[in-house]
C-alpha cells in the first residue's frame, strides 16, 4: 500500500507540473486527485444450488477489496482508475467435483478442464459425495480479477460531459472485456441534465463442466475406462450396476450430449437517463436501457436432471432415500445434462429516481424499476432510503429493498424438466421469487479533510450493512466500507 500512494504521487506531480499556466482562472472539475479505498465481506446460504440441478447447499462467502484513484488531468479533464479483486470460497461451485468430497482419488483422467486430477488408484467404497456437502475440488474457491479505467471530459461551461471507459476483468473460467461511452448535457442553468450511453462487453467462457459428464466424453462415452473405470454406480434402487451394459441399462448424459462449442459471451447495451430538478426540495430522474446479449448464455458447470430419465448414483446406497435432504451425505445423482438456453436475450429495464429534500435533518430517496425480457421474466423492484443527517459530519442511512420476478420460461426445479426439451435450467436466480433487503448505513464527511494519513487527507467514511432474504430460502448478508482520501 505505501507503494501505490508513492506512485499516485509521482503521477500526481508530473500531472500538476504539465498543466496549462496561461494564468486564466477556471473552477477545475476536480481539484486534486482523490484515492478510495472499498471492500466488502458477503455471506449467503440456501439449498437451491445450481451446479447441483437446482438442491443443495449454496453456502459461499466473498471479500472484494477495491481501489479508486480519480487524478485531475487538467481543469476539464479527469482519469478514473479501477482495481479489485474478488476472493471467494463456494460450497456449490465446489461439486461441479462432488466426488472430492472425501479426499479420494479417482482413475487415471487427466483431463486439465475438471477437477479430477489424482494421484492413486481409487476404490468403489471411497468414492462418495453430496449436493449438501462442499467438496475439496479446485472450483471450491477462486479470484475474480479487475481493472478499467474512465476518462472524462467537462466543457468551458460545464454544460457537456464527454466520458469513455474500458475494462478487463477475469476468473478462473470466464474473462471479460468492456467499452463504453457517456455524453451527459446539462440545460436550464443546469437544473435539468440528459444523458445517452453506450456499452459493450466481449466476453468468453474457458468452461468447467460437471465430472461425471466431462469424463464420460473424455472415455469415449465409455462406463469401463477413464474416470468411471473403477467406480461403482447405482440405480434408483441402490442396486450396482453392470457398466458394460450387458444386462441391462446403464447411465449416460441425455441423448445427443455434447460440450459447448461456441464460448462468447457478448452484451451491448444503450442507456437514456433524464433527471429534473422540481424545486428547491425535490428532484426526479427517469431511465430506460435497452441490452442485447448473444452467445453462450447458459452456464456449463450447472447440472440439469430429467423426470424422464432413470436415476443414477455414485456413493452409499443407504443415503439415496434421503437423496433431497440435508441429512444425505454420502451420496450423489449423476447429471443427465448441463443447463441450455437460448443464445439470445433481449433485456429492458426502465425507472425511476425520486428524491425529496424534507427539512434540514430527513431526506427522502426512492428508487423504481420495472424490468421485462424475452425469456419470460417480469420484475419489480422498489428501494426507499431515507438519509438522517445527526450532525454536520455524521448521516445514517436506514434502507428497504423489495423485489418480486416471474420465472424465466426455461426454468423448472430439480427433476422436472423432460429430455424432449430444447431449453431447461434449475438455476433458481430464474424462478419466480420474492425478496426483502434491509439495510443500515453510517457515513462520516469532513469537506475539510482535517484528519491526515500520510499526504492524503480524510474525506469521508462509509459504512454499510445489508441483510437479503429471498422467498425459495436463500439467506445473505453483506457488509461494506469506503474510504476516501484526497491528495494535498
């Protein structure tokens, strides 16, 4: 950290000492260069995993640290670097190798896009796992990685804001990179503000599949070789059966099954916003986006289950009974496919902003958002916050957040959808659902920056919690901090 505030100010002295010195006064757009520090710490859990066809744990925690450093190019000019990282542990992405549960190894695979790498020879009784149970695999953790950069520009009369902004962010099995631009028109002695954006992310997949069907390609569609060789699977009924197919049905991946072939995933989007201040008390913003994905839009490491299959097993017989409860350990239901949708989605949210200035203490912010697209899903969202300022440097922020949706037209829950469907998930961020947040917050302002550390003066702190409650069980928390300092 004492490395990075040495390099802002280097940058920030070559900066100041390359500006114009035509002595003609102008309020700059950012006085000094300004650093902010964020991180968050999330926790959640519920039993609709989807790497696990819709059951099992979701228990995951992540810790995001960030750092924004905002450096005045000129009077009109400002350039906004991003960083971060996101460290993150997941029960569920875990069991995209549930049979690491135990620690064992299995077979001689040595495929490098899955989690079954080993290192001795496996027995049948060792080989257990869990959709409630994380598994030691290498999905069970991960860091995703981001850095982008923002470029702004003011007129004379601050009337017109042009801005761009590119950015690369990546993760173990998805990288992603986005442009965009902004041009921002104030009018009205700058009561009245319009603005028009763009976006674009070109994104790709470096996919992970579930094992079990990874493997079974891998073999050749074989039950004797490769991961399988040495495993035991059983039917509905506990009962082993001969992998050879010589008396009678074995498993396999639904009819047709191949791994993905086309690995975009790419979003465009266009934004409109217009915001009008109604008086002195009060002022309103309305919005509408218009987002066009294409590509690959399901997620390969999510397993789907068919009713019109037969179920097949890897573990303890005695466990497959109580195969949906939390109570199953030792037990694990083969894939009959990954999750497939459309390689198209049209999105449109469009809302609004309402913010009434009450009295010297209370302030009033509400949010609405009215969300539809073609894959089914209808959503409403309402937020109020209503800021209480205690003293001129301290405000706290109580908050609620509703949120209801339909289901997507592809989604179904564990074992319900129908191999003749071209189209399936179990992801449960696609089902109809109902949510409530409720959040606190403390912010501390000093315009001053009176307190140092170092060459940067203290500006403000903020500091929030959040607690999410969602109708299919899925229980989060998440609490935050920020803070920011200015170069002197």
């Amino acid at each position: 950290m004492k490395n990075s505030s040495i390099i802002i100010f280097l940058i920030y002295s070559i900066l100041i000492s390359a500006q114009d010195s035509t002595g003609v006064y102008k309020k700059r757009v950012l006085e000094t260069p300004e650093v902010e520090f964020l991180s968050s710490y999330y926790s959640q859990d519920g039993d609709n995993a989807a790497v696990t066809g819709g059951i099992g744990t979701e228990k995951l925690t992540d810790v995001t640290p960030t750092i924004v450093v905002s450096i005045p190019i000129n009077a009109d000019d400002v350039l906004t670097v991003d960083a971060g990282i996101s460290a993150y542990t997941s029960a569920s992405s875990s069991n995209l190798d549930p049979f690491d549960a135990s620690g064992a190894s299995r077979g001689d695979d040595d495929d490098d896009d899955d989690d079954d790498d080993d290192d001795r020879a496996p027995q049948a009784s060792d080989i257990t796992g869990s959709p409630w149970v994380a598994s030691s695999g290498a999905s069970a953790q991960d860091v995703w990685g981001n850095v982008s950069a923002s470029y702004s520009h003011s007129s004379d009369d601050r009337n017109t804001i042009v801005s761009g902004h590119a950015g690369f962010s990546t993760e173990y099995d998805y990288s992603s990179v986005g442009i965009g631009g902004t041009l921002t028109k104030l009018f009205n002695e700058k009561n009245t503000e319009f603005s028009v954006s763009a976006q674009a992310y070109i994104d790709a997949w470096r996919p992970r599949y579930p094992t079990e069907l990874d493997s079974y390609i891998e073999a050749g569609n074989s039950l004797t070789s490769g991961f399988f060789r040495d495993i035991d699977i059983l039917d509905q009924s506990g009962t082993i059966i001969d992998k050879s197919g010589n008396n009678g049905p074995v498993w396999s991946p639904v009819e047709g099954f191949e791994l993905i072939n086309n690995k975009a995933r790419n979003t465009y989007s266009a934004s409109l916003s217009f915001s009008q201040i109604l008086s002195k008390n009060a002022q309103i913003s309305l919005f509408l986006d218009v987002v066009q994905q294409k590509g690959w839009l399901a997620n390969p490491m999510q397993r789907v289950y068919f009713a019109d299959k037969e179920n097949y097993f890897v573990g303890k017989a005695s466990a497959i009974d109580n195969y949906t409860s939390r109570s199953n350990t030792k037990v694990f239901q083969l894939a009959d496919d990954i999750e497939r949708l459309p390689d198209t989605r049209f999105k449109i949210p469009i809302g609004m902003r309402f913010n009434y200035f009450i009295n010297e203490v209370v302030s009033l912010r509400t949010y609405y958002r009215y969300y539809t697209d073609d894959w089914g899903v209808v959503s409403h969202t309402a937020r109020i916050e209503i800021p209480i300022k205690i003293t001129t440097k301290f405000t706290l922020y109580p908050s609620y957040r509703y949120y209801t949706q339909t289901a997507a037209d592809y989604f179904a829950p564990f074992d319900v959808h129908l191999s003749t469907e071209t189209f399936y998930t179990s992801d449960y961020d696609l089902s109809k659902f109902d949510a409530n947040e409720y959040g606190f917050g403390l912010s501390y302002t000093d315009i001053f920056t009176k307190m140092k550390i170092w060459k940067m003066g203290l500006k403000s702190i903020d500091l929030r919690f959040n607690s999410y409650n969602r109708s299919t069980g899925l229980k989060a928390w998440i609490v935050s901090g920020a803070f920011k300092f200015v170069m002197d």
